[in-house]
C-alpha cells in the first residue's frame, strides 16, 4: 500500500469509485481508493439499478444525464460489460397535477438537452402492452405519460467494476479491507488517515462512505446531515404473461412508474423487480451503521408493501399471478431535500463530500465528473449549488435530518409543486416576532431551517395553500400585499438574512479583493457587491456597508450562511489584520418600505430620513423607538422607498410593536415572500442561488456597474478580462409573457427564438401584480436581448409569446427608491 498520495477516496461503492475513475480523467495519477471490506459492499450491491434521468433540479438533471451519457461508452472503454439496458423509462400520469409536474419538468429537461416524450394513453398502451391503462372504480384511468427512451437500468456491480477497472488503467489504486479510523492533520496541512492496514498520508480527502457518512463525519469533526431510510423492493418468480409478450417478439418493456401510487417496476429475468417508496419506512443508523451490519439487509416488512402490490397489480394484472422470489430491504441514503452532497466540506481543508445518494447509482457519473473537476481545477464546471453540502447549516442536526428524510423518502413519488412547504421538523428556527406575524395571519413556509410567512390569509380565509403550478389561492392576496406595498406601506420580517461582522485594519482591501465592486471608502456608504469565482461566475452576492473605519456590515442570502460564512472564513488572511464574524442569529431585520414609510419611521426616530440627510444608498446607526444601535441600510429587494433596519435581536418585539403604531394611520400591514417575489421581479432584481449562479458572470448577469475592471486586482478579474475580449455570449433579460391565463412562468422554461430555436431559459418568473404582467427574467443569447426582441417561453407544454423588456419596468428610473 503507498504510503502518501494526492487524494484518497474514502468508499468503494459505485460513488466513490466513480470519483476515483474521474480523478484520473483529470489527469491525477496519484490517487487511491479505500474500502473497508469490499467494492460494492454498502448499498451499491443490491439496488435495483434503474437510472433515472428524471429529476426537477436543474443540476441534478445535468448529473444524472452526464451519467447515462457515460454508462453507455463503458463498455467500449474498458472492455467491461455493465448491463445496461437501455428499455426507456415511463412514467404515467393520472391527474391533471402530475401532467402539470411532467410539463414543468420537461422545460427543464429541453435545457439540459435531455430527450423525452409526453405522450397519450394509446401510446401506452403501444410501448406497454401488459398494462391496464384504467378508468374503472379501482383504477384510476391513465391520461398520459413522460417517457424517456434513453434510459432503463444497469447492473451496479459490473458498472462499479467497470468504472474501477478505467480508474486503474488510468494510475488509481484500490485497497480492499482497509477500514479508515481516524484523520489527523499533518503540520504541512495534509491528511495523515490511520487505516487497518497502516497509515496514508493524503493531500485531499473524499469522503464516499454511503450509510457511514455521519460517522466518518463525525471523526473530522463534521454534522453530515445524511442518514439512509429503509427501502425495499420485491423480487417477482418468472411471469407467464411476460414470458408469452417476449416469445411473441415483444422487446424488453420501458422501467415503469406509476408516482401515483408510488412504485416503480421492471423485468427481471423474465418476472418483476417491484420497488415502492412506502409511508412510514424508517430512517436508520442515525447513530453510525453498527458493527453486526456489515453486508447485510433488513427484514421485509411486508405489511408496508401491501398497498403498493395492490395498486401495481391493479394496474398490471400480470404480477397477481406471480410467487414473490425475495424482498429486499436494505438502507438508501438520504438528505432533508433529497439530493446528495457533492463538494467541499465546510470549515476542514481539502476534505470533500461525495454523500448522501439516494438515486447514487445514477448519480455516481455525474457527482464523480464534477467532484473531480472541482478538486483537481478549484471549481466545478456547472452550478453546483443545488448539491453543495455547505447549503445546509448547523440546523441540520440528528433529529431534525431523520424526521426530514423520512419525509422526502415518503414523498419521492408525490407531486413535487413549486410551491409545496412540507410539514416535518418545523418550526425550527424562528425569528423572535414569530408569535406576532403568526397573529396576523401568517401562511409559514421554510427555507434554511428558518419559518417565513409566505403571505397573509385575511381573516375568515383558511391559512392553508393549495399548492399548484399555476395561480392558486393565495393569487389575490399576494396581489393585496404588493399593491399594500406599492401604495402604503409594508413590513417584511428578513431576520433569516446571513450577517458577518468584517473589522480591522485589513478589513477593507481583504473585501476588496473578494469583490468584483469597489468597496465603500467612506462611512455610511453602501455597495452591491459580487463575489466570482475564478471562472468569473457569480458565486455570492454581498450588501457591504461600511459602518464605522475598519468596520463593515456584510449581508448575504439567509440560505447561504454556511456557503458564505466558509467562503469568507476560508479567504481570511493569516496575518489576524481581519476578524470575521457571524452575527447572524445577533441581529434581526425588519423591511419597512413603500411611499409610506418615511412618515412612519420618522415617528421612531430622531434621524433626519430626508434624502438630503438620508440619500439612497447610504446607511446610519440610529435609535428607533427604543432599540439603539440600529443599522438603517437604505436600500430593499423590492423597489420602493424604504429601509432595511437590522437591530439588535432583543429589541424585536418593541421595534414590531413601534413600527405597527406609527403605521396604523398609513395603513400598515405585513408582507410576505410570496408578494416580495412579485415586487423584485417588477424590479428585475436577481435572486442569489437562481438568477446569479457560478453559471453566470456579472456581465452576462448585466451587473456591469457593479464590476470595477479598473480598480486592482480581484478574484474571477482575468476571466471578466477574458471574457469582454471574446465577447459576453449570453445577456440577461426581463421578459413580458403574453396571453397568461393561469400559469405564470417559474423559473427553468426554455426560451425560443422566432424559428423556434432555444436561445436561453427563464430563471424565475411570476406575475407582477402592480404592473398587471406575467414577468420572467433570465438569460439569451446575447443577439436577442435587445428591448422589444419577440421571442417564445415554453410554460407547462404551452408556447407563449415573450417580449423584452427594458430592465426595471416598474420605475426604471428609480425615482421611487430615491424619492
Ligand atoms: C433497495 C435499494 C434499491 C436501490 N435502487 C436504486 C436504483 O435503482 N437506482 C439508483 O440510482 N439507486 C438505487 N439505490 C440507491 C443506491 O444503492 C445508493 O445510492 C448507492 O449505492 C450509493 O453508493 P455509495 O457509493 O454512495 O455508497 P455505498 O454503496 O454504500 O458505498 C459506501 C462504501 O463505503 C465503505 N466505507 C464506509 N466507511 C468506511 C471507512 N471508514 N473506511 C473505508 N470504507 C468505508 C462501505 O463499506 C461501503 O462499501 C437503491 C438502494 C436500495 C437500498
């Protein structure tokens, strides 16, 4: 065994040799693979095998596509067979919801390229002759269905030996029964990993360990919010009714899922392999996979199956006369959001995550491909937020992970909307007014552990959504609080933003060099500010407010604390001239804005708001009501006089109530996200994570007043330099949706041309209910962004016209926002 290599994958299942397998791609000779027992032993051995290209997540889709890409030149690659049978994959629909859920899908999928069919019932029945398509008391009829013909299933063992075998032509090593049991951190910043074979020294760690995540996690110091639920699927004896389809000429039959009752089902050697996703499957090994486990499954628990045999029976008559072979139960990764873990960890050096898989059979190519780009180049080649393990936080502890995983588990099947806020482990992080805004009618929804109102259901109106993919019952409220908003004035609770603290007398040229803006020379001044990547991507957005000399006040996205907080933490120079820190949870944030809203704050404080004292863009400390050292940041999200007040956390309450007071002549009321989505979409404000991603530079992102190319060195500087060269390929754009009825665009439609060629996609849309529009904004080719181009919008499987339209259409000029 050597003793010292480049990078050591931790985990011989399908991921972690994947990884191992593209590190070498990569050019990383150097690399080496350790598994406690054998290759495949965890979960990889008995999964069904089904790849999936599905899937509603625009990164995830891109992975998943990479792999089925990759699976297929296997074989000629490394001489390796891997079984992959490329049978197609159908998904049947039997409410206008889920053929909603298809649509919405598909506008994804035609951005990432990947090929699919929405197809009707008689071609079903065409493609699966040995299914009932319904319409009887018992089963419910199909009316349609998403077919994907290019994927099917594979054999995960001969693919883990096949991705194994081009790792080791290309220079890896693999150390079978070599179990890692402690991690220190040499002197030199390396990692010395204590094995049962001896001890490696290794540049980079990646952790692959599939059901052992949280406890090699745990050895590093790490919370790995990764814990596998049970999950079972039921091997069928031969089927005499499929043995007579294949005789007769029949080829193998697509991999079918029917979501609504939550199965999937494929041959397998002549029967079934029936895999359901069932209510009340638990989560296990929270704790750490216990000794006895070993390569080993659970019990069947067949009184769970129960319903899911009767509705799959129901709908393919074939399986009732069928013996069951085998029930396989065995433990499936999972995370709160479903998706896995791929990426640094936060707070170690050069110790990365490839966790979490639930779908890692498919996922295993594409995480290994951008797993390895990230190591071996510093970044990824694609947006990986959706999976950065830094997008959960501290929150994201035991008891919160196993209620949350066992609910997207029972959900894998449900009809995901866009709008859905599901139910389990909330609430969780509140501000301290929580009880307050809920007394006014607050609808909850949560993002990063924290519960934020939605909107308001007025009284005698049920506090419940109908969550949809198009206008629902909270339409006309929404609409009521941005008007609210517009008109009067309105307050929304933004506690949950992400908070540092920046001192010292390095303060201002260490920030200067992570943005792309200049930072704010003088007191009280503000700048909008991007931090790139080396690539020139957007990868943080920060409001930097420059409090006192060497002193700064830097305000990012709530969900990104972890992501920003080990971004910043992990640039901090080494010479102590800067101190960072997370105050977060020390202070909260109250929006007040809307023409009102001067009169009102005047009332708290003794501050001059004039724009002569108290211009746009500028910020002061000052007492309002009783709260004192108040940060009064005159700016907001949604594009209307206003103030960002961020207080000291114990002054919630009497800072709520004094706000309530002094506006309840001016018509006060609360706001909700739901309606601030609506207010910067009028504004054409990006959203960090969905408009402005590392797939983006500011300059596609027309941010280019925020970029100072002249102003010294940054990160992402030269590519920025590189890029004006060439020319900016894409441009952003805001776009008017015409002949809307019901269903406003959402974010990831594809965007067409007038020949019908797809020149971009929407990032995010709604309806902007002051403007009376269907909004979307996102990104073209650069040819296509001028103000007044035609172009099409591809909404729940309708083509809509689109056109551009100046940035801003509510108040261009900002007269509001200066007013
Ligand atoms: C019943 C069932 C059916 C499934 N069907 C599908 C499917 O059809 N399609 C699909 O995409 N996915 C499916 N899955 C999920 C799939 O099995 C997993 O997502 C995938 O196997 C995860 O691979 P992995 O490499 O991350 O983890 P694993 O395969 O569990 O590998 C982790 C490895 O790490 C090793 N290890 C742990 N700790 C250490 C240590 N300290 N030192 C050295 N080695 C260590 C373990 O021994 C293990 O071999 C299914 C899962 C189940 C349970």
């Amino acid at each position: 065994m050597k003793t010292h290599v480049r990078v050591l994958v931790i985990g011989g299942g399908v991921v972690g040799v994947s990884t191992l397998y593209h590190l070498t791609k990569k050019g990383w000779k150097d690399v080496a693979l350790i598994e406690r027992t054998e290759l495949t032993a965890g979960s990889t051995w008995h999964a069904a095998g089904l790849l999936p290209l599905f899937n509603m997540s625009y990164t995830v889709g891109q992975l998943h596509k990479y792999s089925v890409d990759l699976y297929k030149r296997l074989k000629s690659e490394t001489g390796q067979d891997t079984s992959f049978h490329v049978t197609g994959n159908l998904r049947l629909a039997t409410s206008r919801e889920r053929m909603d859920e298809y649509q919405k899908y598909c506008a994804t999928a035609n951005t990432i390229g990947v090929p699919f069919e929405v197809i009707p019932p008689k071609r079903v029945k065409e493609l699966w002759p040995l299914l009932e398509l319904g319409g009887s008391p018992e089963t419910a009829a199909i009316i349609g269905a998403l077919y994907h013909p290019d994927d099917g299933h594979i054999a995960p063992a001969d693919l883990t030996m096949a991705l194994r075998k081009g790792a080791r032509t290309g220079g890896a090593e693999i150390y079978e029964h070599t179990e890692a049991q402690a991690f220190t951190r040499t002197a030199g910043g390396e990692w010395q990993v204590r094995t049962s074979q001896g001890d490696i020294t290794a540049e980079h760690l990646v952790l692959a360990t599939g059901n052992y995540a949280r406890q090699t996690g745990r050895m590093l110091g790490l919370n790995v919010p990764a814990i596998p639920v049970e999950h079972q699927y039921i091997v069928y004896d031969e089927s005499a009714e499929l043995k007579a389809y294949r005789a007769g000429g029949g080829r193998e039959l697509a991999v079918l899922r029917e979501p609504d009752q939550s199965y999937y089902l494929r041959e397998e050697r002549l029967g079934w392999i029936l895999g359901p996703y069932e209510k009340g499957a638990p989560a296990r090994f929270a704790d750490g996979v216990p000794d006895w486990f070993g390569r080993s499954l659970f019990p069947g628990d067949l009184d769970r199956l129960v319903p899911h045999i009767e509705g799959a029976t129901r709908r393919v008559p074939a399986l009732e006369h069928c013996g069951i072979k085998d029930i396989v139960n065995g433990p499936i990764s999972y995370t709160p959001d479903g998706s896995p873990l791929i990426g640094p960890a936060a707070g170690v050096h050069n110790v990365w995550l490839n966790e979490g898989h639930s779908f890692g059979i498919t996922a295993a190519g594409g995480s290994g491909w951008q797993l390895a780009e990230w190591i071996t180049e510093g970044e990824p080649g694609i947006d990986m937020l959706a999976v950065d393990p830094r997008r959960y936080g501290a929150y994201a502890g035991k008891r919160y992970t196993v209620k949350k995983n066992e609910e997207t588990y029972r959900n894998v099947f449900t009809v995901h909307f866009p709008d859905e806020e599901r139910a389990d482990g909330r609430p969780a992080k509140t501000s301290p007014v929580y009880d307050k805004i809920d007394a006014r009618g607050a609808v909850w929804g949560q993002r990063y552990g924290w519960e934020r109102a939605n909107w308001f259901a007025p009284k005698g109106v049920e506090r419940k959504d109908a969550w949809s993919f198009r206008r629902s019952n909270y339409f006309a409220h929404v609409g009521n609080e941005v008007r609210l908003m517009r008109e009067a004035v309105g307050v929304i609770d933004l506690t949950p933003f992400t908070k540092h603290e920046v001192t010292g007398p390095g303060a201002e040229a260490w920030l200067d060099n992570l943005v792309a803006n200049k930072v704010p020379g003088k007191v009280g001044r503000m700048a909008l500010s991007h931090a790139l990547t080396r690539k020139g991507g957007i990868r943080s957005e920060f409001t930097i407010t420059k409090i006192a000399d060497e002193h700064f006040y830097v305000v990012s996205a709530g969900a990104a604390e972890c992501y920003d907080g080990d971004y910043l933490t992990r640039a901090l120079p080494k010479d102590r001239s800067v101190s960072l820190r997370n105050i977060t949870n020390a202070r909260g944030c109250f929006v007040l804005a809307g023409p009102k809203s001067r009169a009102v704050l005047a009332q708290l404080t003794d501050t001059a708001l004039d724009n002569d004292a108290f211009p746009w863009l500028t910020a002061k400390t000052i007492e309002a009501a009783l709260a004192v050292d108040v940060y009064a940041l005159r700016v907001n999200f949604v594009g209307s006089l206003g103030w960002e007040l961020h207080f000291p956390i114990e002054y919630a309450h009497n800072l709520f109530d004094a706000l309530f007071e002094a506006g309840a002549g001016h018509g006060i009321g609360m706001v909700g996200m739901r309606a601030m989505e609506s207010l910067r979409m009028e504004k054409s404000y990006r959203m960090w994570g969905s408009d402005m991603t590392p797939d983006y530079t500011p300059f596609e992102a027309s941010l280019d007043r925020f970029v100072r190319l002249k102003k010294g060195s940054f990160i992402g500087k030269e590519a920025l330099e590189r890029q004006l060269t060439a020319g900016v390929p894409n441009r952003f754009v805001t776009l008017e949706v015409h002949e809307v009825t019901d269903a406003d665009p959402l974010g990831n439609e594809p965007l067409f041309d007038e020949g019908g060629r797809m020149i971009g996609r929407a990032t995010s849309g709604y309806y902007g209910h002051h403007l009376k529009k269907s909004l979307a904004i996102g990104y073209v080719q650069a040819q296509f962004a001028p103000v007044g181009t035609e172009l099409s919008i591809l909404i729940l499987g309708q083509m809509k016209r689109a056109t551009v339209l100046r940035e801003s259409p509510y108040d261009p000029e900002n007269l509001e926002l200066k007013a």
